[in-house]
C-alpha cells in the first residue's frame, strides 16, 4: 500500500505536517510492506531535502498513492476521486462553510477520515493537537497579561522554534501576585500545565485557592464537577453523572470568578452543558478576571468574553463587560481575550513530531492488522460514494437540508 503525504493547500498557509522525515522513516522501517511517498511543498516546516536526506521521493505527483494524508481541508479543486484521504475535514459538526467539501468528497467517492474520528472504543479521540494548543494558548495569554499592563513583551509564539523556546522566554518574567484557573482534564489543559509547571508557578488546591492569599503567583486546576454543582443540590463525585445528564446541573463558576485574574480555558464544552459564565456574571462587581486566554474558543458560547476568534496576526482584543462588545484590549476595563482557534500552527515543528508519533502508533499499523481494533471502521465517514452508518446523521447536511 501507498502512503502520499500531502502538501497543504489551505489559506493561511499551515506549516504543520503529519510526519516529520524522522517519524515518517521509522514508519518505513516499522512497516516494510508499505511506501511512502513525499509531495514537494514550499511550505511545510520541513524542508524537501530533509525527506529526500532519509531516502524519501518527493514528487510534484503523487497520483498512484493508495492513502493521501494531510493536515488542514483539502480544497474541493484538489481532491483526487477514488483514493482513501485523511485530514481534519471540519464537517461531523455539520459546518456550514465546509458543506461542499464533503458533498464533492461523496461524488467523487472518496473514503474520507477525520483526524477527529479517529477514537477508541469508548469514544475517545486518540490523536489530535490539542497538548500543542495548551501550550501555545498558556504563552500567548502570559504575552497577553504583559501587553495588557505594560509588565513585559514576549515576542510571538510563531517566532520561536519550539515549547523550549517559549519555556525559556516565560522563565525570563516576573509574574506578580496572581491568581490563575485552568479548566479541563484532557490534552489541552495538560499542555497548559506543562507550561505552568515549567515556570514553577506553585499549583494549590480548590480550598487554597478559594479561601487563601498567597505572596507568589498560584494556579489551580479545577474540573466540570469544580465549576457545575447539581441543581437538586447531590453531591456527586461521577464525572459521567455530568456528562450523562448535562440539564441537571448550573455553573459555580463564579466562586472561582471571584478570586481569579488570569482564567485559561482548555475544557472541552459539551451539548446541553450550563455556560461557565455568561455575560451578566462578567458585571458583576464580583467577576475579577481581567485576562482570559480561551483555548477552547467556543464562540458566543461558555466563555461569554469570548466574542470571536482572534487571529495569530491580532491575537488579542478587548470585551467591555457593559456594552458586551469588542473594544481595544488597552481600554480601562476592558478584558483582554486571547482566542486563537488554531494555536498549534503557531508550534509546527513540534505539533507535527507529536501528532505523527501518534498517527504511526495508531492508525498506520491498522492497515496492516486487518483493523483488529476497529480504529479505520470508526474514523471511517464515507465509502463507495455514501455516508458510512456511524455518521448517517450529516444526510441532511449533504442535502442542504440543515
């Protein structure tokens, strides 16, 4: 079988990559039975010649591969019919803007899989970027906090090589007194404590963090049963009560509000869950949070400061908690939120080492054991020009219907 890994054709420009040459020759030697093949590209973080270095052929056609992997969408124009394509299509959400990918995707009878489904049998993704965001999303919102009240300028993320890098230019600051709250449990509030852990900021509990002062900058690291508590007043300690029967709980955020200053937000946000905040709460004298750094970035959605996604050119705006609307993050007042929703570009040589060795652990080795584990089945959206049974639901998103 034929592996083409693909040059990325979206704009922006992304410069990450599902194999770096290194990942991409182990996979090689691992898998004898398969070969690869590179399709030159100007722009991806790792040069032609590094793959060519390693024994790779890079072509400008890569027509007789079996397998096209890639990163972002594939342009509708780009697509090669009857070939099996992995990349993060953006369409199990039913996003009106990619509608037309996946209709032509069906008519030209792709076997399309997302990054996205690819999980185990519980459900849970088993590859992503998401530790990437958490450590980009935690340096852009300490540049944030600087530039916001003239403490100090990092320079931005996508200058710098590597999370080294970025480590050793947040170990250069001097973080004041502060208060910091991560929300979430996965990849992406574990990428943000990395970074938090490597600054040596000290991490205290819920109590501690309620209840006390320190003399040092803090943070703290609180969950969905943290920050929801069940309407009937149960105590519960079952997280998948929760996730189960999302209506039966409110948001007590706002006793972490209270004493915050500085919130990242690296929860993922379900169907039917309450809002962590909403727009009246940040009116409230009680509401002290000056900078959010929202990794999740769910638009007009639980992070109500969360207006639209920013951008890695203008990373930063502001929220005016009175008029609920955007204004100069510099403004008296004003909020600053951070809210790039593709952070790990911004990180693409590490991004692209850490997705492939997961990529190769995963789903490589699917092709060659029969899919014993079912991990092609499941990520599987598409085949024979029709939507596979799992994701029968995105019918009347084809038709135009939804």
């Amino acid at each position: 079988m034929k592996f083409a890994i693909i040059k990325e054709r979206k704009n922006p420009p992304d410069r990450r990559v599902v194999f770096s040459p290194e990942r991409l020759k182990m996979a090689s030697n691992q898998f004898p039975e398969a070969s690869f093949v590179v399709e030159s590209s100007d722009i991806r973080v790792f040069s032609d010649g590094e793959y060519i270095s390693l024994g790779f052929k890079v072509t400008n056609d890569v027509l007789d591969a079996d397998v096209f992997i890639g990163v972002k969408e594939v342009p509708v124009e780009a697509l090669v019919p009857n070939k099996k394509y992995f990349f993060f299509s953006h369409t199990i959400k039913k996003q009106p803007y990619n509608r037309k990918l996946l209709q032509a995707v069906l008519d030209k009878n792709i076997e399309l899989y997302d990054h996205e489904t690819i999980v185990d049998d519980k459900g849970f993704r088993l590859i992503g970027f998401g530790r990437y965001a958490g450590i980009v999303g935690t340096y852009n919102g300490f540049r944030a906090w600087g530039l916001k009240n003239n403490s100090w300028e990092l320079p931005k993320a996508g200058n710098l090589k590597n999370q080294v890098a970025l480590i050793n230019h947040l170990k250069k600051i001097s973080v004041p007194n502060i208060k910091i709250l991560l929300t979430g449990s996965g990849k992406v509030s574990n990428g943000a404590q990395e970074m938090l852990d490597a600054m040596k900021i000290r991490q205290v509990s819920v109590h501690q963090y309620l209840d006390e002062s320190f003399r040092e900058p803090v943070y703290c690291k609180i969950d969905v049963l943290d920050y929801n508590k069940r309407i009937d007043g149960t105590e519960i300690d079952d997280v998948f009560d929760f996730f189960n029967h999302p209506e039966k709980y409110e948001s007590n955020f706002m006793r972490f509000a209270k004493v915050t200053d500085f919130y990242i937000a690296g929860h993922f946000y379900g169907d039917g869950a309450p809002y962590l905040y909403t727009r009246e709460d940040v009116k409230s004298t009680d509401f002290k949070i000056k900078v959010v750094a929202d990794i999740s970035c769910d638009i007009d959605g639980p992070v109500a400061t969360t207006l639209r996604a920013s951008t890695i050119a203008e990373p930063i705006y502001g929220y005016n908690p009175e008029t609920e609307s955007e204004v100069d993050y510099k403004t008296e007042g004003a909020i600053a939120v951070m809210a790039v929703d593709n952070l790990p570009c911004e990180l693409p040589q590490d991004a692209s080492e850490g997705f492939g060795e997961m990529f190769l652990k995963y789903v490589i080795p699917a092709f060659f054991n029969n899919d014993k584990d079912g991990i092609l089945e499941r990520a599987k959206i598409t085949e024979n020009g029709k939507l596979t049974g799992r994701f029968a639901y995105l019918q009347d998103y084809v038709d135009g219907v939804n």
